[in-house]
C-alpha cells in the first residue's frame, strides 16, 4: 500500500503550539479537514480506473471504493496526530482490500498498473494544504 508522508511548515507548528488547551481539538479538525479533501481525490481517481481498460468484462464489486475512509484522528507514540486515508478490511469474498488496491496501483503479470494513489497525492497536495490552512484560520479566529 502506498504511504504518503507529509510535513507540516515550521511556522504552522509554532503557531499550533500557542493555541493551548484547544491545540488537540484544532489539530484534529485541521488534519480531518485536510483528510477529507485526500480522500475526495483519491475516491474519484479510484473510480477512474476501475473497470476502465480491461480486455474482459469487469468484475468489479464496489467493495474497494465502499471501503475507502478516513480513520479518526490518533496520537502516535511521538506526539504527532496522525490520520489515515485508506481502505477498510475485511471484505465479505476473504480478499484483502490493500492486495486489490496494490494490484490497481502497481499491476500483475498480464494486468497493466493503473494507478489511482499516487495521482491523487500529487493531486490534493496543494488543496490539502490550502483546507488545512483554511480551517486552522477559521479556529484560531473563533478564540
């Protein structure tokens, strides 16, 4: 599976820092609203290539794109708030979700790579950026 690290500016840290008793509640609502942004891009990109392209009739079952979501916002073992755009396990044939998303992304003998993730990291970068801003604004202002 695919693993998208991204670093947060300095100067958003410092600023987060100064927010207090409410830097947990701001900081998950900043990583949930840049999150959902991820997830928009990586959901239509998914339903881009599934399907597309295949000398056969697709099987496709809907499980993959029904799978995808947002974990809730957590605290590593580091202190850092972490939030994952994935896919739910299990599905209901006993296949794993991330070996068919693999597949999708990276391809198999006889099956060409069509990728969905990588596309859609490069994609909601800058606007992933731009909402976590945003919404870090909208809650300092609302101190």
């Amino acid at each position: 599976m695919a693993k998208a690290d991204i670093q947060m500016p300095e100067a958003f840290l410092k600023s987060i820092q100064r927010l207090g008793s409410e830097e947990d509640r701001i900081a998950a609502d900043v990583l949930e609203a840049g999150a959902a942004v991820v997830e928009e891009k990586v959901r239509s990109h998914l339903a881009g290539v599934i399907g597309h392209g295949t000398k056969l009739p697709s099987r496709s079952t809907g499980q993959l794109l029904g799978a995808l979501g947002v974990s809730s916002v957590k605290l590593d073992h580091d202190g850092n708030h972490n939030v994952k755009v994935g896919f739910a396990e299990p599905r209901s044939d006993g296949v794993s979700n991330a070996k068919i998303a693999n597949i999708l992304e990276y391809g198999r003998h006889g099956q060409p790579a069509k990728p969905f993730l990588k596309p859609a990291k490069t994609a909601s970068k800058s606007a992933c950026i731009e909402a976590m801003q945003q919404k870090f604004e909208e809650e300092v202002n609302r101190l």
